[in-house]
C-alpha cells in the first residue's frame, strides 16, 4: 500500500560509559567501538534512527577522569538522532550537565524536569524527525530520582521541579498534534515497572506508539505491550541494542505493524570501529598510569551479585570506614557498587569501575527506636514492594532480622544485645543517602538531627577507601548473617 511505509528505530540505554568490552566465553561483549560499527552498518543497510534512552554517565574511570566530557565526544561519534537524559546525569551538577550539552551534536531532550516558579523546562520537551517520508516526535521523560542526584547542590536542587510523565504527554500531544505526526515515541528514564503503570493510565486518544525504557537496567526478549503500548528496554551497558522495524500509515497518522529484536553487540557480530579505537585510546592512555597501579590484594574475589542483600564486598567496605572510626555503625548503600565482583588483584581502574560514586561521609546519633525504624524502612521497601532503590551493608556487629509475612524487625541487635529505645548509635551515613533519608530510610533530617547536627568525617570516601585499601592486605568479606529475612 502506499501509504505504508518503514522505519527501523535502534535503541540503547544506561550505557553508564561502557566504551571497553569485556571477555565472555572466548569473545569480547559490548563496549563502544562494536557498537559504532554496528551502527555503521545497519545505516547503511535501512532507513534508521538511533536513540539513547539516558544514564550516559558514571561507571568508567574515563567517564570519571573527565567529567563526562569524554563521554560526550564519544557518543557524538555514534551520531544519534535522539537522547534523554536519566538522573545519572546529574551526578556531576546540574550546571555541568548544562555545559556538556553544548558539547553534544546530538539533541538532548527532557519534558518534566524543571525550574520551579518560572515554570521553565530545563531542556527542550520533544524532537520531531522526519525519515523516509515518516515524521516522528520523540518525548524525553526522568525519574525524580534525577533530584536525588542533584541533592548536594543546595539553591539549585531546591528550585528543580520533576512533573508527573503523563501530565507532560497530555500537554505535548495535545499543543503539537497539528504537526501531522506520524508516530510518537516515548523516550523514558523511569524504570520498567514505572514504565507499565504508565502506558496503563494512557487514553489511546493520546496515541502514544511505542515506549523506549531505561533505568531499572531490564534485559527483555521481548516487547511488554501494555494497553497497545509496545514497551522495550535492552540491560545496560552497550552489549545490546534494540531494533524496531516499523510499518507506519503516514496517510491515519499511526503505526500499522512492528516487530523488535535485541542484538547482541559481540565480536562475533561485530567488527571493531578504527576512529572510536583511536579516540579510546586517546583518553585511555591519558588515565592509564593512575589506573594501572595496584592498591591491594584480596585473599579471593569477593562477590556482590545484588544491591539488595548483604553481599561479601558491601561487608569489607563497610568494616573498613568503621574500623577505628569515631561512630559506631557504619550504613553503607550497597548501591555505591556498581560491579559484581572484586580481587583478588584490586588495582586503582577495578577499585572506580566498581566504586564510582564518591560521597561525604556524616556521623549523627541517634536512640535505639530511630535505629530500628530506619532497619525496618528500608527493609520493608525492598520485601514488601518491587523492590526498594536503596539497600543497606552494616559494619560488623549488627544484626537484624526482617520477618516478610508478618512485617515485623524481629531482631535488631548491636554487639550480641538487642537495642532498646534507650540505646544511642553513632551512626555513620554518605551524604547522598542522609540528604535523601525520609525517601531511603522513613526518617527525618530532624529525626537524625535530635542529638546535634550531623558531622562530617570523611570528606571524600574514594580517597580514603583508596587510603585504606592501600595499607592493608590480603583483605576478606564474608556474608555473615548481619541482615537475615524470614519469609
């Protein structure tokens, strides 16, 4: 028919700057420079748009070293037509955000993060691209989270305003729907569950075609349709890629048939791309004395398959920020690692590629009932629900036990003796999650503030990680029990 015709959308997200491979039964996975090649080929072979659905920043030591400004220049070589922005790219402050988007030669684009009180969009709302005779408009959408990420920023943070995703669909669809769109396509940074409810809640006189995910780092094999809405994600990292290839009614203005793949980026599928390698080794030998160096050893890989249980690595890092410490209990949020393993050879690039986050550490005291009511928040979020953002490693001491069914602390005990509201802890908290405490923990900044305001110990908790990973050796961590669920 002639009024149909096809488009091939391609998609990433939460690449985290993923630019290297990594072996994997005898091939290398993902990384960039396949990617790019890829890319190359199937533009060459189809009618393609390419987007990136957010998370660009924060997981290599490249992306780190620089900044994000290294990650920039690489994804302007991917060309994509399209980005979103996830909350990681509010990691290194608002205001640099706003510097590197002048340095992309991509078009950057968000609807519901704004300023509060003017009312104005930090970023432009929607693209509309047209290929192959198609015309697309693509709408960028965030977590709030973003604003968790831009926690230590004080002013800035408290004039920044996140909308609910449907309110800015509604007003979008219904102020450019004169602009003979053939196809919209929602970009989103919000999470696969986050993205179901919300194709639940959408009128199909909004026409929404297609939801393009990211954020919760879900691999599918394929698309969720929910209320007509086909919604994909593909993992994280750049070992995927997603692909849609689209039979669309220019002539009703909507989509008329579709399949999806997921593409595994590998060097059996791929070839390597020469100017990304070039440009990678550029930055890689700028960074690759520091990141080189050994820091430590430890007697066997430790392991942290989860950020929502007590793993071996959460354990060590832990015990080391509490051993003679001036607190008593380290907390530590076992999503400040972003690997799933480390050792036994720790060198200063394995140490940042799984520890990217550096943060203030604040001690602050409390009495034995807001210790366990904080345990018991936590806990509940991530057992009671789809699971909670942000879980929690204690030093060694501590013992809870969470009973699911009947929601209940059922232990929660300091040295062999359970605490008493009587009781007071020396508690020690990175600032990103004390900023962020009635959210991760179900208590007040007021609440943690009753015995004197928090103080800062560590000012920076990479480098003294770095400090005491580099004066001990044949270090260990073991799963010990320290946080124990009853189903």
């Amino acid at each position: 028919m002639e009024n149909l015709r096809k488009l091939t959308i391609l998609h990433s997200n939460d690449p985290h700057g993923a630019f290297f491979p990594r072996e994997k039964e005898g091939k290398l996975v993902g990384g960039i420079s396949l990617l790019g090649s890829k890319l190359t080929k199937l533009r060459k072979e189809t009618d393609c748009l390419y987007v990136i659905a957010g998370d660009l920043f924060k997981g290599s030591l490249i992306d780190a070293d620089f900044k994000g400004i290294s990650t920039i220049e690489l994804i302007n070589l991917l060309e994509p037509d399209v980005v979103t922005i996830g909350n990681h790219e509010a990691d290194y402050g608002i205001g640099h955000l706003l510097f590197l988007e002048k340095c992309a030669r991509f078009d950057i684009i968000n609807a519901n993060l704004y300023v509060t009180g003017s009312r104005k969009r930090l970023f432009e709302p929607y693209k509309i691209v047209e290929k192959n005779g198609i015309k697309v408009m693509f709408i960028g959408l965030v977590t709030d989270e973003v604003l968790l990420s831009a926690g230590n920023e004080g002013l800035i943070h408290d004039y920044l305003q996140v909308d609910d995703a449907l309110v800015q669909i509604k007003t979008l669809t219904d102020a450019y729907r004169t602009k003979d769109v053939d196809l919209t396509v929602l970009v989103t940074h919000i999470g696969y569950e986050e993205d179901k409810r919300l194709a639940e809640r959408i009128d199909e006189n909004l026409r929404i075609d297609l939801i393009i995910g990211a954020h919760s780092h879900t691999l599918l094999n394929k698309p969720k349709v929910i209320n007509g809405i086909p919604i994909v994600q593909v993992g994280s990292g750049f070992e995927h890629l997603g692909r849609f290839d689209l039979e669309v009614d220019v002539k009703k203005h909507r989509l008329a048939d579709f399949t999806w793949s997921c593409i595994d980026i590998d060097s059996d599928h791929c070839d390597k791309d020469g100017l990304m390698e070039e440009v990678l080794a550029a930055y890689g030998g700028r960074s690759k004395f520091r990141n080189d160096q050994i820091l430590t050893t430890f007697k066997r890989t430790l392991n942290h398959p989860s950020r929502r249980e007590e793993t071996e690595l959460s354990n060590l890092f832990a015990d080391l920020m509490a051993e003679d410490s001036s607190f008593d209990v380290m907390m530590l949020g076992t999503g400040s690692f972003r690997g799933k393993k480390l050792g036994p050879v720790v060198d200063y690039r394995s140490f940042r590629e799984t520890y990217p986050f550096s943060n203030a550490i604040l001690m602050t005291e409390v009495d034995g009932d807001t210790f366990r009511k904080m345990c018991h928040h936590f806990l509940k979020a991530s057992y009671q629900s789809k699971g909670s953002s942000e879980y929690y490693a204690f030093s060694k001491g501590v013992n809870v036990a969470y009973d699911v069914k009947s929601d209940a602390l059922v232990l929660c005990s300091y040295q062999g003796r359970q605490i008493s509201k009587e009781d007071h802890i020396r508690l020690a908290l990175q600032e990103f999650h004390l900023n962020n405490c009635e959210e991760f923990l179900g208590v007040s900044l007021k609440e943690l503030s009753m015995y004197g305001d928090p103080v800062e110990v560590v000012h920076n908790d990479v480098t003294t990680y770095e400090e005491l990973l580099s004066n001990n050796f044949e270090l260990d961590g073991r799963v010990e029990g320290r946080t124990k669920i009853i189903r």
